[in-house]
C-alpha cells in the first residue's frame, strides 16, 4: 500500500530527510528557552540537567552510527544536535553554583560512563553486527529521550494542566518523527523505521494531553479558587 508513495517520494529522499533534520534541530532549539530562564534568574536551580546530558550522549552515538552509515543529511542533524547540546550543558554549568554541582557530576558520571562503552563498542569495526548492535542501543535511547516530558505525567495529571510541557518541541519531535519515518522507509533501515513508528505514538500522546488538560483551561480554575 505504501509502495506507489515511496516511489513517489524516492528522488526527493534528501529533501524529505533535510526537512526533518531541521525539524529536528528546531525541537533542540527548546533548550534556548530553558537557558534563557536560566541567565534570567542568575542560576540553574530548579532546573534538572538530564535533558542537556543525555541529549549529549544521544547525539555523540548518533553521529557514530551515522557515520558508519554514510549519510550525509543525518550526518549533519547529529552535529547541530551535539552542538546545541553541549552548549546548553555548558550553559548550565557556568550558572550552577560550586557547592550545588555534586549532583551534575552525579548525572554526567551516570550517563557519561554507559555512553564511553558504547562509543568504545562502535569503534571496533564497521561490520553489520556492530553496527545493528549500535542502531538498536540508540533507537531505545532515542524512545527514552523522546519520552523525557512524560516524566511529569504524575504532575500533569494532578494538575489537570500540560502548563510544564513543552508544545513547540513536542510539535517538532511529531513532524520529524513522520518524516524520519518516511526517510528511514526510502532508504531501507529498519532501526529509523521502528524507532520513529514508536516515537510517533510517544508524541501523540503527548499532544493528546494537551487536549485533555489545556494550560488555559487550568488558568482559569486557579482563578475561581482563588
């Protein structure tokens, strides 16, 4: 059924695939807004540095197995990703104050550790064990990335308000997540397609829950309680 499409859309696969690398750097593009509440305030308390990190981790294994695949577009997408995500790290670094910083080494030392091995593990070879091994590994990161607002579920949910969330990002992540799709079924790989059929469903329950706990809706019950 969606073979007629793909031949459609096969001489424009670089396009498709540029697209949503752009998406894909403008879902990165959050994090401005992060340190800019950061520089705002004069400190990173409050605010936690996981994204930053392990965005870092993502994209370095990321651009090692791209490079094993010789693509170019994702090739590109993962620098501007990496790049994005060490300045914020950076960022983040210069505005938490010497005592308070036990618990980022604590996060760089959790996610920086697995993610060495891995790396280390991708440099032995080119060959397509290797290399199916290093696309499973970052299709789950990947999920878990993805998957990080989720974490406020509990919130969202007592709160009946997706205030916390992050919408342009989450639209982002949904549009190259459809395109990636695309991309990963024009070019055969399977590691893309799997992971972005499920990062798909992951973004639209995301925006789901900003149909079922609006921001505005929850605005204005504070309003009446107060």
């Amino acid at each position: 059924m969606l073979q007629p499409l793909l031949t459609v859309l096969d001489p424009h696969r670089e396009l498709i695939g540029q697209i949503a690398g752009l998406l894909t750097v403008l879902q990165y593009l959050a994090g401005c807004f992060i340190c800019a509440d950061i520089y705002r305030r004069g400190s990173s308390k409050g605010v936690s540095p996981v994204r930053f990190i392990v965005g870092c981790s993502l994209s370095l294994l990321q651009l090692q197995y791209f490079l094993k695949l010789q693509s170019p577009t994702l090739i590109g997408t993962s620098i501007c990703t990496l790049t994005f995500s060490v300045l914020y790290s950076l960022c983040y670094l210069w505005y938490t104050p010497a005592e308070s910083r036990g618990a980022l080494y604590k996060v760089l030392l959790t996610v920086g550790v697995p993610t060495a091995a891995i790396y280390a593990y991708g440099c032995q070879g080119d060959d397509a064990v290797i290399t199916d091994r290093l696309g499973l590994i970052i299709t789950v990161l990947a999920l878990m990335f993805i998957a990080l607002p989720l974490t406020q579920l509990g919130t969202i949910i007592r709160a009946k308000s997706t205030a916390g969330l992050p919408l342009p990002a989450i639209a982002a992540s949904t549009g190259a997540s459809i395109l990636w799709l695309l991309y990963g079924l024009l070019i055969h790989n399977s590691f893309i397609v799997v992971q972005k059929i499920i990062a798909l469903a992951l973004c639209t329950l995301q925006l789901s829950l900003f149909i079922i706990y609006p921001a505005t809706a929850t605005a204005g019950q504070r309003k009446k309680q107060q």
